[in-house]
C-alpha cells in the first residue's frame, strides 16, 4: 500500500508501459472539469440575470402603481372640474333636458 501512494505520488504511472491509457484518462478528466467550469459559470450569470430582471419587475410594479393612483386622482370629478375651470369652461346652471323620440310604425 505504501509503495503504491508512493509511486502514484512520483507520477511513475505517467511514465510507465501503459501511461497513453492514462493520459488519456486524465484529459478526458480535465475535458470534464473545463466543461462543468463553463456549465456552472453559464448558471451563475443566469441567477443574476435574473436577480436583476426581478428588481426590474418590482420597480416596474412600483412605478406602475404610482402611475395608477394619479390616473385615478386625475379621473375624479373634482380633479376635471377644476382643469375645465382653468381652461374657461363651467358647468351648466340650467339641467340638460331629454329628448325623447317617438318611431312612427310603417304600417299606419
């Protein structure tokens, strides 16, 4: 056993009878080890593409929702009085009347 540690820790496999099969072996490893880098590096800046895109979203909502509540101020009765006063317009003192139309039948 201690001989074995020994020789793998000198690296005499690389140098031995059958050291092409290992070499091999240990690209096809470092092959690996170079894609599961790329792989993880790919999903790292995914997760903060989309860390991102969700801080994007909230401030979106929030401006969104700020938009919303003006647009329903500016909708209130009140709001368009007070513009159309501005502009030299008021409301009719008298009522609106109602027309009412009456459809003559064609067979009479």
């Amino acid at each position: 056993m201690k001989k074995g540690l020994l020789n793998l820790l000198k690296g005499k496999f690389l140098v031995s009878d059958d050291a092409p099969r290992h070499w091999l072996f240990i690209l096809f490893v470092s092959f690996l080890a170079t894609v599961m880098i790329g792989s993880s590096h790919s999903a790292d800046r995914k997760v903060h593409q989309i860390a991102a895109l969700n801080e994007e979203v909230k401030e979106l909502r929030s401006e969104f929702v700020d938009v919303r509540s003006d647009v329903q101020k500016l909708k209130l009765e009140s709001t368009v009085m007070k513009i159309v006063e501005e502009k030299g317009l008021y409301p009719p003192v008298v009522p609106p009347k109602q027309i009412k139309v009456k459809s003559k039948k064609k067979d009479e």
